[in-house]
C-alpha cells in the first residue's frame, strides 16, 4: 500500500518535473536564475533549498527506516523461534541421554549374565565330555572278553544263591 502511494507520488513528480522543462518560460526563468546565481527568495543556487524533493527525500527515508525496522522485527522473531526450537532440541538430547544411559546399563546387566550362563555351559560341557568318556569304557567294556568274564562271574553268584536257597 505504502509502496504504491510512494510510486504514485513519484510519477506525479516527475511529471511536473517534465512540464516544467518542457515550458519555455520555465527554462527561461531556469536559465536566468543559474546566471545570476539566484533563486529568488531560497538564497543562493549552491544551497539546497527546501523544494519539493525533499518531500520526495523524507519519504524515501521513512520507507527506509521502515524497511529496517520491519527486518529487525523478523528477524527478532526468526531469533525466538530458533531459541525456541534449541529448547526442544535441548530437552530431546536429554531424554536420548537418559534412555541410552539406561540401554547402557541395561546392556552391562545383560553381558554379565551372559557370562555367568557362559560358564554354566562350559561346565555342564565338562560334565557331558566325562559322562561321554565313561559311557566309551562302558561301551567298550561290552565289546571286550570283560563283558563274557563279567557274565561268567554273575551266572556263578546266581548259581550259588540258587544252591544256598534250596539247602536252607
């Protein structure tokens, strides 16, 4: 909105400007100041004097200083959202701490009993490897003269309490 007055107001100005070159007694009277070095009731031509451009100035500055002041306003608000956003970032962080904090001790418990059922294996391993080493004696035991001595020797016990019943 501000922008389109301002535009408008400056066509307008130029506007006049152009009339006024182009009017022959506007030139005349431009041509005739600059040699006498006058401008009529403003003073001397090397000062500036208030005209209607500074009008044209203090608008430009106005637009400016706005200009300004809405960016210092956006990014005010741009530097809050952020902080607000390292707030959540922040407090994230800090429930992923707690959590690994406890993934990590939980893990600790874990590896120790791992350990203690690794040594349960290897013990129970010992007791298979002696359990299998006396079932191979038995085994071979059976495949040897042993197991036809072993049998003699019991049908010989058998026969002896089987005497023993009978005469008693």
């Amino acid at each position: 909105m501000k922008r389109k007055a301002f535009i408008s107001s400056t066509r307008q100005t130029v506007k006049e400007m152009k009339e006024q070159m182009t009017s022959p007694a506007g030139a005349d009277r431009k041509a005739k100041q600059a040699l006498l070095g006058e401008r009529g009731a403003q003073g001397p031509i090397w000062q500036p004097a208030p005209d209607r451009f500074s009008r044209l100035d203090q608008q430009l500055q106005n637009a400016n200083s706005q200009f300004i002041e809405e960016q210092q306003v956006q990014q005010q608000l741009m530097a809050e959202q952020q902080d607000e956003q390292l707030e959540l970032v922040s407090g994230t962080i800090g429930v992923l701490k707690n959590m690994s904090e406890r993934i990590g001790m939980e893990l600790d418990e874990q590896s120790v009993m791992l350990d203690d059922f690794t040594h349960e294996v290897d013990n129970t391993q010992t007791r298979l490897d002696n359990v299998m080493k006396k079932l191979a004696k038995v085994s071979h035991m059976t495949s040897d003269r042993r197991q036809w001595c072993a049998i003699g020797v019991l049908l010989a016990i058998l026969f002896v309490v089987i005497l023993l019943f009978f005469i008693l």
